[in-house]
C-alpha cells in the first residue's frame, strides 16, 4: 500500500497550520512521498476496552480515518479493523514482524499474573510475549492509553491480575512513546505519525515519554473558569454546575493536557473540538498521569495542591528528548505533577487556588 502524495500533504498542511510542523520540514515530504511508502503498523490490544481504537475511528482534524487507513498508513494487524480472523490474520501479524522497520501501536494493559493466562491474544501467544516479541524489530513503539502506557484502570488497585503499562516490560526503551489518556485522542495519535514521517525521529518527550507538543502545559493553567479568563471564581457547589470543579475533585492542577485547547469531538478537518470533561461540567480526573487512577482517586474529592518546591512524583523534572531526536529540537524544561495518594484534610495555604 503507497503513501498517496496528496492525502498526505494535505494531513501535513494541515499540522503545519497547527504549529506542529515547521515550514521547512514540510516542503520536504514532497520528496519523501515520492519514494517511501507508508509506515507499516502493527496494532496489539491487551487488558483494555477498545476505547483508543474507537477513539482512533474519530480522527477528523489532521486528516480522516478512511484517508489514513486507505492511503496512508499500512495497517498489516489490528483485530478490529482487519478483515482476516483466526490463522489468517496470525499469519499476518507473524509475517509482518519479520520485516524490520514496523510502527508497533500497543493498546490495553499486560497482564503478567497467572503466567499472563489473564490476556492470551492466539493460542500460544499472551500479551506480555507478544508486546516483548513484537518490539524487537519496530522502529517505533507508540503505546496509546492510560492501560497501555502506564496500567490505567486495568491495573487499579489491587490489580489482581498484576497488570502493567509497555514501559515495565521493555524498560526504558529509546524506540518508545507514550500517548496516554482514557482514551487517547485521535489528534494526538494521528499528530504523532505525521510527525515522525516528516522528521524521521519522535518528538521530544517529558520524564514519562509523553510528547510535549501535547502535554506541556497544565490543564488548571488553560482552564476557562480561571479567574483571569471569566473574572471572580465561582465554584461550583455540585457536579452539573457552572464553576470551577475544584473542590469537586478537578485535578487539572496536577495534569499536563491539551484538552481545554484541542477538545474532542472535532467538526471537520483542521478544527478543533466541541467540549471536553470541564466543559461538560465535570471534573477532570487527571487521566493522562502516570499516577492514575489510584492517586487520582477519589475522582470527586478535592485533592490538595502540593506546597511550592516540594516533589510531586514521577521520575524527575526535566522534559528529555526523544532518543532518535534531532539536534535542533527544543526541549522544553518541564515539572510534571504526578501526583501523590491523597492526604486526608483541606487545601495547603500554598496551593495555588486560580
């Protein structure tokens, strides 16, 4: 399957109008459309619900699913959209692997307990063999999902099945990305390929292998109910109001998303979203963390701001770039908080309330 040189430009205009896509890279992918195919992926899902691939059907802003799947990318495995089953579709999977060079999406957390009985993809094959075997050749390896990037919801407490995120079976591997959220968004997974095609190296990333183009800024920062956008704060008093969800459990201060600026839900090529979980009156739960959901819980309890210079979780507090990163990118210095369990009791004296 070849890249059709138009649909992709169009995609790649379209990122460059965003911000995503310098000038100069993009009169490059003329060329490169000319003589490379698209990038061949292979997509696993584990211990999960599908959300991302569902999400994933609702790319619009960059370009459409159908333009993607059609003239884009070469999607050799993916057990929702693939029309082979059974040995076929093993086949598939088998024979593509073989080829170095692949895309590997993995989507839904690796259960490791009971000998990984808990998530068995094809007779002789469970999750955490798979994602192990498979990355051994990709170029590549995106890891979608709160499950899949740091054990989500799969591996919320007490994990009986001992559930894991792609970075605690590969370790610190170079090749991966993480696009977290529950689900991720389309645009991001969709402005990560673009990306990768047209400067033939991942992204810069955060300590959580997070790109920063999507997760930099702090959602409380770019919160609309801030006092510097609508004037005095007005908190709301139960879920469904107008107001700022804080004391209703928001964790917006604690989350570095995009999600006030890109929304979901988009109209049509090159537009942004229609709502997002604040706009719909409802708390954000902080679902991109590596921390969730369990220190992100309870959802709807007020979670307090940690005191100004005091650790927060995570791994460190400096944005690190990709490992196939050029020299020119910029890494942006970032702390990200991921935050701690909740101690019991009010808000600090320092907690930064709008």
């Amino acid at each position: 399957m070849n890249v059709t040189r138009r649909s992709f430009l169009k995609a790649a205009a379209a990122a460059a109008a965003a911000g995503r896509i310098t000038p100069e890279a993009l009169a490059q992918v003329g060329d490169m459309m000319r003589h490379e195919g698209g990038p061949r992926v292979i997509w696993l899902q584990g211990a999960g619900c599908d959300g991302c691939a569902v999400s994933f059907l609702n790319s619009v802003h960059y370009t459409t699913v159908d333009d993607l799947l059609v003239n884009t990318l070469d999607v050799e495995f993916q057990s929702n959209l693939q029309a082979a089953a059974g040995d076929l579709a093993v086949s598939a999977a088998e024979a593509a692997a073989a080829e170095p060079g692949y895309v590997l999406i993995v989507e839904g957390a690796i259960p490791i307990g009971a000998a990984g009985k808990y998530c068995i993809l094809w007779p002789g094959m469970n999750m955490e063999q798979a994602v192990t075997s498979f990355a051994a050749n990709a170029a590549y390896i995106v890891a979608i999902g709160a499950c899949a990037t740091y054990g989500g919801v799969s591996s919320g407490f007490p994990n009986p099945t001992e559930a894991k995120g792609v970075g605690e079976i590969l370790g610190d591997d170079p090749r991966l990305v993480n696009l977290p959220a529950c689900p991720t968004h389309p645009d991001w997974l969709v402005g990560l390929v673009v990306y990768i095609l047209t400067n033939g190296h991942a992204p810069p990333l955060d300590e959580h292998k997070r790109p920063l183009m999507f997760f930099s800024k702090r959602i409380h920062d770019q919160c609309p109910n801030r006092r510097e956008f609508c004037g005095e704060v007005n908190f709301a008093e139960q879920l469904g109001d107008d107001g700022c969800m804080e004391r209703l459990g928001c964790k917006g201060k604690h989350t570095y998303s995009e999600c006030p600026v890109r929304k979901w839900n988009a109209g049509g090529p090159g537009e942004f979203g229609v709502n997002w979980c604040i706009g719909a009156r409802s708390p954000c739960l902080g679902c991109v963390n590596p921390t969730f959901p369990d220190a992100m819980s309870p959802f709807y309890v007020e979670l307090p701001f940690p005191p100004p210079g005091r650790a927060d979780g995570g791994n460190g507090t400096n944005g690190a770039q990709g490992a196939n990163g050029g020299a020119n990118d910029q890494v942006v210095q970032l702390n990200v908080q991921s935050s701690k369990p909740r101690v019991e009791g009010g808000s600090s004296a320092n907690d930064d309330r709008n």
